[in-house]
C-alpha cells in the first residue's frame, strides 16, 4: 500500500515533522510511504538533529517544496542528501498514486 504524508503545519513545525517520522518508521515495514515537507517544515534543513534521524530513513522518499524553500531562503546547497527538492506538480501526480494520503497539521 502506498502512503503519502503531507507535513503542512500551521504553528510547531518540530512537532509536526516529530509526529510525521514516528507514522513513517511505523509505516515503512509494511507500506511504501513518501514523505512531502511544505510550509514551514522545510526549516527541517536548518535543524542537524532532525535531519538526520530522518536521514536514517533514507530509503523512503524524503521531498522538500521548491516554492516553501525559496519563501524561507533556504539554498539547495545546504540540503541533506536524503532530500529531493520538487515541486507541487510532481508531488500531486505522487498523491494521485497513492492508496492513502495523511496530512499532518
């Protein structure tokens, strides 16, 4: 089964990405989860520890959103290797194959 989650937090982005990583090591024995950072979950660069407990998932699709990057100044350069930076068209064609869609607010 396919998941994708949807980490698009209003307020307590740590918490958020915190939530998210503890569905996807539940997840990721038995389905095949991708894992989109928009708003302000794309500070994850800017936080080492974060990042690299997600970075032991690198196994899973780990995207960051093009557009949140540029609205926070975050440059490509700085981007753990377990991260892809995509865009919205190519993260909706993942949500149009998924079996579910889980979105962490």
């Amino acid at each position: 089964m396919r998941f994708c989650f949807l980490i698009n937090p209003t307020d307590h982005w740590q918490q958020a990405v915190e939530h998210c990583l503890h569905l996807v090591q539940l997840a990721r024995s038995s389905h095949d989860p991708a894992v989109f950072f928009y708003g302000t979950a794309v500070n994850i660069i800017d936080d080492p520890k974060l990042c690299k407990r997600w970075h032991d998932l690198s196994n899973q699709p780990l995207y960051l959103c093009r557009t949140m990057m540029d609205a926070h100044n975050i440059e490509d350069k700085t981007i753990d290797p377990a991260f892809e930076v995509i865009g919205m068209a190519p993260w909706i064609k993942l949500m149009e194959q998924a079996d579910r869609i889980v979105e962490i607010c």
